[in-house]
C-alpha cells in the first residue's frame, strides 16, 4: 500500500496521475484530466518528487546533435523528386500501403527455383501429369477389355484369311526342299496365308480364279495333295 | 505563394504545415524545401537516439520527407502535419534499424568528456542531458521513441500513439517502464537536482 494515498479512490486517481506526470510535465496535458491530476499531485508528495524529476529531465532537453547537415541531404533527395511513385510506408491512416515490390530474380535464380524439388508449381504440375497418363492408361486397357480382337476368335482351317482368299489346302512331299516349295506357289500364282499344319499341310489363297491355280499346283510333282476350300463353311 | 501565406508556412505552426503540405500537393518545390528544411532536424533528432550514424540519420529523413512529397495529396487533414510526418518516420526508422539489426548504443562515453572544466549551470544541463541520452540508448527502441516524442517534441500520448500506431494505454506502458529504467540509471545524476 502507498503510504501516500489511502483510499481506493486516492490509489486510482494516484495510478492516473503517476501515469499522466510526463504529459505534466511537457505542458500537453489539458481539459479535466489537467485538473484531476493537478488536484491530485498538490496533496502527493510522491507525485511531486516524480514530477520534478520529470520536468528535470524535459528542461536538460536532448544532447547535442550529431553532425547531420540537411543542405548536403537536400541535395541528395532533389533529383529524386521526379521519380515514379514507388511502394511506400504510409501509415494506413492516410494511405493505403502497397506490398514491398520484389526485384526480378535472374534467369538462373528462376530456373533454380522451378526445378527446386520443394517447388510447388513444379510438383503440381508433375503430379497433374502423372494423372492424366494414368488416366488415358484405363481408358486404353478398359477399351482392350471390352472390345476383344476378333483375330482371337476361333479359325478352321479353311476359313479366310485376313483378305478371305483361302481357298486351297495343298501338301508336298516331304523331301521337297523349301526353295522348291515357294516356287511352286509363286509359279501356281497362289500364295502361303498359313501352315504348316501338324500334318504338314499348307494353306494357299489365290485372288483370282481358282480352277487354274489348282491345276497348276497338281501339275507339280512334289505337290501330293491340293485341294479347294470353301471360306465361309464352318465344321 | 504570397508573402502572408509564406509567413504563416515558416512560422512552423499546425496551420502553417498544413499550409506547406497543401502546396506540396500541388507540385510546389518551394513549399516542399521549406517544409523539409522544418522537419529536418526534429527529425534528425528523434532518429539520432535510435542511431548514431550520420548517413542513416539523412537517408531515412530523406525517406519519410520523398513519401511526404508523393503522398501529399493523400493527407486529409484528419491529424496534425507533424503526427503524419513522424508516423511515417517512426516507420522508416523501424524497417531500416530492424534490416540493420542495430544494438542500442550508449554515447554517454563518446560525449563525456566534451563539456569538461565548466563548472556553470550550462554544462551541468549538458551534463545531464549526456547522461539522459546515455540513459535513454539503452531503451528498447520502442520505449526511446516514446520517451523522446514526450520530452524532446513535447507531443501528447495521444498524438504519440497515432505516431506509433498502437493503444494510448501501450504509450503510457512504455513510458512507466522508460521511467523505471532511467529512475535506476540516473539516480546519482538527479538526486543533485534541486
């Protein structure tokens, strides 16, 4: 307890006043505030000894100035007066205050910070893409799955080929050496569209007439079997 | 500007700065040198108890007086010139010593020995103000702001806080804990004071 004041009361108009005393003492303190604590400082000893200490300090004023010279700074700040207006420390009171403007960073700084492996844009991006190939992925296999190649499908022997020509099944002897063998397609003026079957049996597509194929290829004496098919017959 | 209006500029009144930084507003060169040549030094003032360098004391004046020249159009009148002008160089201040990263510096030594041999009244108030100063540099910057608008510019708590841009409340804070510090630190000094 301050032994200065004893009330509650006195306490608070002491704290206010204790408060107040450097405005006391710089003169700016004014209206009922002045008057309180005036009123209050007359009967406080306490208050009075602060307020002397206080008005001390203001009368010594500050110590002696440094060396600063505001023609030479002058001079200095003149040519900037033309400037363009940049971001500055305005308190918001009165302006509203830009964001500090960033220097560009150079090319290298860029390039440093784009492939930065704590890049944000960067990992978007790359985890973008990586979506979207995963995702086209699906769709292809989901396509394969549903839409099954029809090459697949099961094939008799006499069935078409991939332009539906075969026609004949033709089987040679088994010494006919494999030269021999093309030949007397090429010169029957068929072709091989598959074989040999597990009993060695060729089967040829000719895109013409068929009669005159066969005769060629019976008329060979290493052929021992050629016989027409029909495409569309199933078993 | 007429002779009567020119006056009442250089007479460093509210109303006269107002005066300026309207003309200012308008592009007046002449206004903005008086304006500046005004608040060079009080501003240097306030700026050498947070530094001791010259050439920052000039650029940060030189900061806060090139904002008075672009924004001056954008001052409304709603406060004093000076309340303004401090605002923005308590602000300058704070982003150039915190970006320096500057520590408190106590001169007390540097300027001791200036005055010696003058046994009068002047030199014991620039002994004592010395010392203040001395006194004062150890403050945290906050604490030495409001500690120098209130003594050494003679503002009010109120305008102080503006300045600042805190509570009235925080501006008393300050200066009960600047008041406590220098109490302690100046006790040999004031304790010969009539």
């Amino acid at each position: 307890m301050n032994p200065y004041v004893d009330s509650a009361a006195d306490d608070a108009r002491h704290n206010e006043a204790q408060d107040a005393l450097p405005w006391l003492a710089n003169g700016t303190l004014c209206g009922t505030e002045l008057d309180r604590v005036q009123a209050h400082v007359e009967t406080c000893a306490l208050c009075r000894a602060d307020l002397a200490v206080l008005r001390t300090v203001h009368a010594a004023g500050p110590g002696p100035d440094l060396d600063w010279d505001p023609e030479r700074a002058l001079e200095r700040l003149l040519p900037q007066l033309d400037a363009p207006l940049p971001a500055q420390d305005v308190p918001e009171v009165h302006a509203v205050q830009a964001p500090p403007a960033q220097p560009a960073p150079g090319l290298r700084r860029r390039w440093r910070t784009l492939l930065a492996a704590n890049d944000r844009t960067w990992l978007r991006a790359a985890v973008a893409a990586q979506f979207c190939a995963i995702a086209v992925l699906a769709v292809l296999l989901a396509r394969l799955t549903a839409q099954p190649d029809s090459n697949h499908d099961y094939h008799v022997l006499g069935a078409a080929g991939a332009n539906g020509a075969a026609r004949v099944v033709v089987t040679f002897r088994p010494d006919t050496p494999e030269r021999e063998l093309r030949r007397i397609v090429r010169a029957s003026g068929a072709r091989i569209v598959g074989g040999p079957t597990v009993t060695d049996a060729w089967l040829v597509g000719a895109d013409g007439r068929l009669a005159p194929v066969l005769a060629r290829l019976r008329a060979e004496p290493a052929v021992t079997l050629a016989e027409p098919l029909s495409t569309d017959e199933r078993p | 500007m007429d002779r009567k209006i020119e006056a009442q500029a250089a007479a460093g009144t509210a109303e006269g700065d107002a005066i300026l930084v309207g003309r200012v507003a308008a592009g007046d060169r002449h206004a903005f040198e008086m304006l500046y040549r005004a608040y060079f030094p009080r501003l240097a003032r306030f700026l050498q108890r947070m530094t001791r360098s010259v050439p920052l004391i000039e650029e940060i004046v030189n900061d806060t007086l090139l904002v008075v020249w672009q924004k001056a159009a954008t001052f409304d009148g709603s406060c004093k010139v000076s309340t303004w002008v401090f605002a923005i160089a308590y602000r300058k201040a704070c982003k150039a010593l915190h970006a320096l990263d500057e520590p408190a510096e106590a001169s007390a030594d540097e300027c001791a020995g200036a005055d010696a041999g003058r046994p009068d009244w002047r030199f014991e108030q620039q002994r004592l103000a010395h010392a203040v100063d001395a006194a004062v540099a150890t403050l945290p910057l906050a604490q030495r702001a409001a500690f120098q608008l209130t003594f050494y510019h003679d503002m009010g708590y109120a305008e102080i806080a503006e300045i600042m841009e805190c509570p009235v409340n925080t501006v008393k804070t300050r200066l009960f804990h600047a008041r406590r510090r220098l109490a302690i630190l100046l006790e040999d000094q004031l304790e010969v004071r009539p």
